[in-house]
C-alpha cells in the first residue's frame, strides 16, 4: 500500500469512530418522577427561613444590623435633597477635568451652561 491509501484508511476509520462515538453520546430519559421524602409543609416552612435570614455571603452579614440614629429631621434631609438636585455643579468630578483641578469658571456661584451666540 501506498501512502495515499494508508492515509485514506486512516481517515476513514476516524470517521467510522466519531460516527460510532456519536451515536452513543446522549440519550433522552424522559421526564423524571420527583422522589422527595420531606413534606410539602416542610419545604415551605424552610424556604420562609431561608427567605428571612437574608443574604448568607454578604459582606456586612457578619457584622449584623448598624443601628444608625440621625440628628436630623425629615423636612431638613428633603431640603438638602431638593438643593442638591439643583446645584448645576453637583455632578461635577475633578477627575473629569486635566490635571484633577476643576476650572475656575466652574467654581463661579452663577454658571450658565448655555452660551448666545454673538451677532
């Protein structure tokens, strides 16, 4: 035999292999019957547990609840809000700007984002 012909019986039974294997790789079971021995009540009362006792690979699940108590009240947190949501400036990031240094005329008290054009 020639080279030719070894080389095409060898192709041929790779082929003849991967058919084979292909044939053999998976099967459908069907759908299968659930096989559980805890009770219906039971599943529910632990996924009420499981559901309550939060996130289990949290970072601050260790540390429990941080009581935190404002010296604040509500009408004065809403007003810094609501002044903070006005600021034009307020979104401003010195990182957006050459060197970290935010220019002068953003620091300006009155900023007027919008320019007329000159006629």
């Amino acid at each position: 035999m020639n080279t030719k012909q070894l080389i095409a019986a060898a192709a041929t039974a790779a082929f003849a292999l991967l058919g084979t294997a292909a044939a053999h790789a998976e099967s459908y079971e069907g759908v299968h019957a659930v096989t559980s021995a805890a009770s219906r009540g039971s599943v529910q009362a632990e996924a009420v547990a499981a559901a309550r006792s939060g996130n289990v690979y949290s970072d601050s699940n260790a540390e429990g609840t941080v009581a935190f108590n404002s010296t604040l009240d509500r009408s004065t947190v809403r007003e810094q809000a609501v002044a903070a949501a006005h600021n034009p400036l307020q979104s401003l990031d010195r990182r957006a700007f050459y060197r970290d240094q935010v220019p002068s005329a953003y620091s300006k008290p009155s900023v007027s984002f919008t320019r007329q054009a000159g006629l």
